[in-house]
C-alpha cells in the first residue's frame, strides 16, 4: 500500500500542482511539478520499482518545489532507497534529479553527490530527456544504494566522543555554514532526548541522522543541495579518522619492533 506525507514549508502538495506554471518562451521552457510527479511515478513503475511512500516540499507559494519517493523495493532493515526531485519556476534552480536513501525510522533523507544527478536547464523540450533517460536513471540506482549501505557502514564504524562531537558540530556551523542556529537546536535536543533509535549510539551514524533529523523542514531550493553537502562532510571526517586509526596502529607496530 502507497502511503503519503506532505512535508511543508508554508503549503502544501496542492499549492505545488495549483502554482501558475510559467509562460514558455524562446530560451526557456518550464516543466511542470504534476508533469514531474506523473513522470517519476510512470519512470518508477517501468523501472519494476515499487513506491512506499511520497512527500512534497513546497517554497515560495508553489514556485519551487521537491518531490521525494521511498522506493519499497530496494531496502534493508534499516533504510530503502530514495528517488528526488527538485524543481522550480521562478528558476532559482534548475531541474535535478538524485539518487539517495530514507532512513526508515524517522524518514531522514541522505543524498550522496557522488551517485550522480540527472540534471537539465528548462530549454527545448522536455520530452528529449524524459521519460526514457530518468527511467534509466532510476534502473541504475541499485547499484547506488549499495554504496550509501557501505557509507552507512562507514560511519557506523567510527565512535564519537563528547569532545569530538563539540569539535564536528562547530565546525558544520561556523566554518562550513552546513547548519543554522535553528537546527543547532534540534540537533541539541536530539542529542539530550532522542526521538528516534538509530541503533549505533556515540557514532558519527547516529550524528549524520540527528543533523539530517534537523535539516527536514528546510526550504526545497536548498534541500538537495544541503544534503550532499552535509553528506559529503561526515564521509569525509570517517575517511579522517580511517586514516588516523591505521596511522596510529602502523606506529603501534613501529613501536613494538623497536623493542626487540
């Protein structure tokens, strides 16, 4: 059974599919958001996918818009895979798509840039790249999930103390502006009482889900973008600590030869 959610940021669904849609001119051609929804509904279908739920953000009165489908079909115990959308008629954004994951717990995206985006400015005709090329965009995406499993792995694997996890969330916010004052505080409440169990405490996994907890109400033209964004941060504090974890137990060694 499909189930749906409205995620939204000062409207909802019907103020995406009631927006005025944009005149189309010489250099610009406007894709609709129910044009979209029917499009990555049919290009999930002919995938052999199955949908477990959808959800829309919506900004500036229905001009920009997100649209997010947890894909049933292609899941673990913990998350299943996620096809986004993000859209715009006011064009302060271009038409992208993305691959990414739901945490199923608590529904927190996670978006990785470096599964690719289907992306295209709003000139010539939208059936030039669509339906055909997003539904083999979406075919492609197992492979992809398998990768955000082994990035979930990733950060399962790395402990983070009280010290460190100061040390990370002060740096996301004054040095990468990956979060604002308003999610600090969320994140801070997550941390004193969790809303949700991610099964790995005092982890980096459990910190990417409470900022991703906080980043969920955030505006549609930025929401894809802060995703990657803060995703590619935390692989790369993993990848960090990787590295000092094996340089510290190569000098272990170095340490214990020189005893002999």
């Amino acid at each position: 059974m499909i189930t749906e959610t409205i995620r939204t940021w000062k409207s909802a669904k019907d103020q995406i599919l009631t927006a005025e849609v944009p005149q189309e001119t010489r250099t610009y051609k406007p894709v609709s958001h129910q044009e979209l929804i029917d499009l990555t509904l049919e290009s999930i279908h002919q995938s052999g996918f199955e949908i477990a739920s959808q959800s829309y953000i919506s900004g500036r009165e229905g001009q920009v818009a997100t649209g997010k489908y947890g894909i049933s079909s292609v899941q673990d115990s913990e998350m299943r895979l996620q096809i986004a959308w993000q859209n715009s008629y006011d064009k302060t954004t271009t038409l992208k798509f993305a691959i990414g994951a739901q945490v199923i717990v608590c529904e927190n995206g996670m978006v990785s840039g470096d599964n690719g985006h289907f992306k295209t400015k709003h000139v010539g005709d939208v059936q030039t790249f669509a339906p055909a090329a997003i539904t083999e965009y979406i075919k492609q995406s197992g492979d992809s999930f398998k990768t955000m499993q082994n990035d979930r792995e990733g950060l399962k694997a790395h402990e983070v103390s009280k010290e460190r996890r100061a040390e990370i969330l002060g740096r996301m916010f004054f040095n990468d502006n990956l979060i604002q004052s308003s999610q600090m505080n969320v994140i801070r409440k997550e941390l004193i009482d969790p809303t949700h169990d991610y099964g790995c405490p005092d982890s980096l996994w459990e910190l990417y889900n409470h900022s991703t907890f906080a980043m969920k109400e955030i505006h549609p033209r930025i929401w894809m973008k802060d995703h990657i964004a803060l995703h590619e941060f935390f692989m790369s504090e993993a990848s960090s600590q990787h590295n000092k974890d094996v340089a510290k137990v190569q000098q272990d060694m170095m340490n214990q030869l020189e005893m002999f």
